[in-house]
C-alpha cells in the first residue's frame, strides 16, 4: 500500500480524498500539528516513515534533485489553482492513469494542469 505525508501546505481534505478513493495511508502535516517542520525535517520523515511527500513547495525538487534523488519519492503540484479540488482532481488523473509504471518512492514527479514530468532515480 502506498504511503504519502502531505504537506502543510495541503488540506486535509485532501488525505480524506486519497484515503477513501484509492486506500491509501496518507498523513498530512496540518492535523499531525506538524506546520513548523523545515523542509529538510520533513524530508527525513517521509524517509523514516517510507511515504512519498506531496506538496506545493517547489524547494521539493531542488532538494530531491540535488541531494535526495532516489532516496525518497516527492509528488510536486505545480497549479495555479490552489484550492482543495483543483488538487484533489490532478492528484485523481495522476493516481488513476499515470502513477502505474512510476516508482513513486524514489522518483520526482512534477504535475501542472497540463502535464505530468517524471524525473526518475537513475542510480
């Protein structure tokens, strides 16, 4: 079963959505009362908890690219539209359709409205 922590900047709506669409174990930063983590700190959860971050923070893929790459799976969203359902509908397209052939605990993955990136771990 796939882990994810969302970020703070993410509702919790939104784990609501991934938990009952897909049955997913999703803990997110707001209810965990967790909004003050570094971006490093919440990198070294997702790895002790094995989860694949989800987040707006585009600081995500510098991390991962320059020093975390194939180390832990990050799932950036690049929308304009921020609200719940703008993301919840891009992360349904993404789980549904694209995310099969992904190795999502080690890959970066960059979503906007109108396309998907994919960058994988090449260790």
């Amino acid at each position: 079963m796939l882990k994810l922590l969302l970020d703070a900047n993410l509702s919790p709506k939104t784990r609501k959505y991934l938990e009952k669409k897909f049955h997913f174990n999703v803990i997110d930063l707001a209810t965990e009362n967790k909004h003050g983590m570094t971006d490093e700190q919440v990198v070294k959860l997702a790895k002790k908890e094995k989860r694949v971050i989800i987040t707006f923070d585009l600081d995500f893929g510098e991390i991962y690219y320059f020093s975390e790459r194939g180390k832990v799976g990050i799932i950036v969203l690049r929308l304009e539209d921020q609200r719940v359902e703008s993301a919840n509908k891009v992360l349904n397209k993404f789980f549904q359709n694209e995310s099969k052939n992904v190795d999502l605990e080690k890959s970066l993955v960059v979503i906007d409205e109108s396309r998907i990136r994919i960058v994988p771990n090449i260790n």
